[in-house]
C-alpha cells in the first residue's frame, strides 16, 4: 500500500501533472471570470436601483416642487434644500428649463450636462471613481416643463460591489482548488502514476538490454487496462519481448560468428604467416616481398620411403604428423617460419616475413634440435630414423600464390641452393654453404667438408654444422 500512496505523490509532482493542473486551474478561472462580468453588472444595476428607490421620496417632493410657482427663486431654493437636506444620498441637483435654461442648483454639480438630454426622457450615469451617480429627469418623463438633474452619493454602492467582487473571487478560488485537486487525484491516480511506472519499465528495459540482464519484473505486467494506456502497455511489453529475443538470437548468431571467425583465423594463420595473413585480409591481392638476406633450411627423412613399405598408412602418417609437429614447435619456439612439407621433407625459413638479424643463429639452432628430436623417435619408435639438413643463406623474393589452397612460398638461388644443401648432402649431418657459415663460424662448430659438384652450379665448399661453440 505504501509504495502506491509514494507512488501517487509523486505523481503530483510531475510535469505533465503540474502542466494539467496549470491549465485546469486557469481554464476555471477563465470560467469564472467570464461568468462574474455579467454578474458584476446586473448587482451593479440592483445596487443603484436600490439607490434610485432610497432617494425616490425626495425626488417626487422636488418634481411636486417644480410644478408650483417658482417666481420666488429664494423661497424655491430654500424649499429644495429642506427636502435634500432629509436625505443622505442626493449630494446635489440641478433644474432646467426644458429650454436649456438653469433655474437652481444645490450641492456638487452633475456630471450630466443638459446637452445631452436630447430626446432622452432619463438618463443615467455613473461616475468614473464609482462614488457619484447621476441620474436626469426630462420634461418628457417628468411632464411638465422643467428637467431634474439629481446627483447620488454611490460610495455605498462601491464598497458593495467590492465586498461583492471579493466574495465571488473567494468562491471562485475556492471551486477551482476543489476541482483541481480532485481532478489532479483522479489523473494521478488513473494517468500519471501508470505513465510514471511505465516510464520506469522504460529504463529498466533500457538497462536490460544494453547490460544483457535477464527480463526485468515490468510494473505493466501487472496491469489490466481496458483503455488506450493499457494498450500502450501492451505494445511496450510486445515491443520489448521481441527486441530481446531478437537481440538473443543475434548474440547467438554471433557467438557463432565469432567462433567461425576464430576458426578461419586459425586456419589462415596456419596457412599464412600472421603479417601477410593480416595484408591480405585488408585486400591485397598480389602479395610479394624480396628479402636482402634470409636463412633456408631443407630437412629430409633419410629411409622413410622404407619404413612406409613397411607399416600401415595410418602408423605411417601418425609417426610422419608427430615428427613435424615436433619440427612445429621448434619452428615457433625459435620465431622461424614454416614454409611448407613435401612428402618426408621440411622447409623453413629465418629472417622473414619480419626481417630478424640473428635468422642464421635460430636456424642453426633449430637445425641441432632437430637431430635431438629425430634421435628421440627413432628410440621410442624402434625404427632406424634418421635425417638429413640442408642450410644456406642468401636473397629471396616471397609472396603468396594461388587463389585455393594458396601457399606463402620462396623463391630465388638462395632457396635452389638450400635444397642442393639437403639433396647432396650425408644422412645424419647438418650441411651449409659458405654463405652461412660466415655468419655462424664464430658461435657454431664446423667441419669442412671441402669442394663437392652441386647441381646447376658446380664446385661449391660446403661445411658441417657440428655443435655450438661453449
């Protein structure tokens, strides 16, 4: 109950509520005023009648007067001031001739002028102060041949009217707070407070569906109107079902987005180097860099065409998957870049996509834990594995190709020359060229091996990576 009568409290202070009120108190007042004006004159008009009926007797006692002999003009002025003088209204008069010609006054002068009279047979007039009050007899109403001019003291009649005045406004006041604030409790109770409450269910809508909270305990919910508000009510609660489903469905839809997202992403960045993965998502079509100086290393699986005559193509894609994902995870742990495998044999590379200047080092590195981890196979396998590594440093050009299944791929002499590295080279051993081992003869071990024929280039000096200098 309590929340009700808060809520009903503050519905007189709304705006919308404090606008109503505004404008039924002043449509009331607006009222009352349009009626008061015609009251205001017709009391106005009672209260000089009044006034009229009060000074009548000495009004007829002078219009009896002006029938009589008035030769004497001391003796007719003396007679019109015994009669005034019993009179507390008449504060002056004035008698014509009906030709225009003043016979006598007494007292203040009417405002009325005998100008005015014309064919008029009374004539009525109230000063503008409201304190005096003329009124003209003519010949015409009198029936002789002399016009009364009488002035009346109206003060009563002013303070009447004002009493009169207050006493309406009063009552007027008082209706229009009456019905104001019994029109504002119905509203507030049948409008403004549902409106307060729905403009809540708003905000709390607002909150549940920018904060992804569950569906709020709506006050509309609760509501049963049979009339327009309760149709807006239940429109919002049919809007906002649908908009938090609909937002639902979307985050589901991109929670599964995001995770084909995923997925591509990593699928790409095991296809791709990350920074060329990045260029060709922005659009880059033909992809192609030349690098001054990197290090190529080729691997090859010495007897595995053997073995695989000898196992199962499950056994041998299991034992050939293991030893390059160990190969994988040198390749990371060193920063190098796989290239790509063909059948038995593993390419990578140092110095790129980002250029590195220790590429020859981690290569060298890599190229020793390589034997370590061929070593290891072979003992836990019980098959005689064993490998052959070919390095060689030099410029090369790297881009991507093909637009399925593309690969980032190198080429150049470099690359030729690496590959001639781990062809020509002794099962077991580490061959490089003299390119790389001015890079690695001051860190590494080497054994010269001394001017072997390399195909496509003839006599070259090769040397034996053996171990790392301590």
């Amino acid at each position: 109950m309590q929340p009700r009568i808060l809520a009903l409290l503050g519905s007189f202070k709304a705006r919308l509520s404090l606008r109503i009120s505004f404008w039924v108190f002043l449509s009331l007042i607006i009222i009352e005023i349009i009626i008061l004006v015609p009251s205001y004159s017709r009391r106005e008009n009672e209260l000089l009648l009044q006034l009229e009926q009060v000074s009548s007797a000495s009004i007829n006692s002078l219009v009896v007067l002006t029938k009589t002999d008035m030769s004497d003009r001391k003796l007719f002025h003396a007679k019109i001031q015994n009669i005034t003088s019993n009179s507390d209204v008449i504060s002056g008069i004035a008698i014509y001739k009906s030709d225009g010609q003043l016979i006598d006054t007494l007292g203040e002068a009417p405002e009325i002028d005998f100008a005015e009279l014309k064919n008029a047979k009374i004539l009525r007039r109230r000063s503008r102060d409201g304190a005096r009050y003329d009124v003209a007899w003519t010949n015409l109403h009198l029936g002789g041949k002399y016009i009364l001019i009488v002035r009346h003291n109206a003060t009563s009649v002013q303070q009447e009217l004002y009493d009169f005045t207050l006493r309406i406004a009063g009552l007027v006041l008082i209706i229009s707070i009456v019905v104001t604030s019994g029109t504002m409790l119905v509203l507030g109770i049948t409008v403004i407070s549902p409106i307060l409450r729905l403009r809540d269910d708003l905000i709390a809508a607002g909150d549940a569906l920018s904060k992804n909270g569950g569906k709020p305990d709506f006050y509309s919910l609760s509501v049963k109107r049979e009339d327009e508000l309760g149709e807006v009510m239940a429109a919002f609660n049919q809007m906002f079902n649908r908009v938090y489903q609909e937002i639902n469905q979307r985050k589901i839809a991109e929670e599964i987005l995001r995770s084909e997202q995923e997925k591509s992403e990593r699928l790409l960045l095991n296809i791709l180097p990350q920074p060329i993965a990045e260029r060709l998502k922005q659009g880059q079509n033909n992809i192609a860099d030349g690098f001054a100086e990197v290090t190529i290393l080729f691997a090859d699986i010495v007897g595995f065409t053997e073995i695989s005559s000898r196992v199962s193509p499950q056994e041998l894609v299991d034992l050939l998957n293991q030893i390059f994902s160990a190969f994988d995870r040198l390749s990371e742990e060193y920063g190098l870049e796989k290239i790509k495998t063909i059948g038995d044999n593993y390419m990578v590379a140092g110095g790129l996509p980002m250029p590195h200047p220790d590429h020859a080092e981690l290569i060298a590195e890599m190229a020793l834990d390589m034997q370590q981890e061929i070593l290891r196979f072979s003992i836990e396998c019980g098959k005689p594995l064993n490998i052959r590594i070919g390095i060689n440093t030099g410029p090369v050009v790297a881009g991507v190709i093909g637009t399925k299944k593309f690969i980032y791929d190198l080429w150049g002499d470099a690359v030729n020359t690496a590959s001639r590295m781990e062809s020509q080279g002794i099962p077991g051993k580490i061959q490089v060229s003299s390119s790389t081992y001015k890079l690695l003869c001051d860190k590494y071990l080497f054994e010269e091996r001394g001017i072997i024929q390399v195909k496509g280039k003839g006599e070259m000096t090769t040397y034996l990576l053996t171990g790392r200098k301590v």
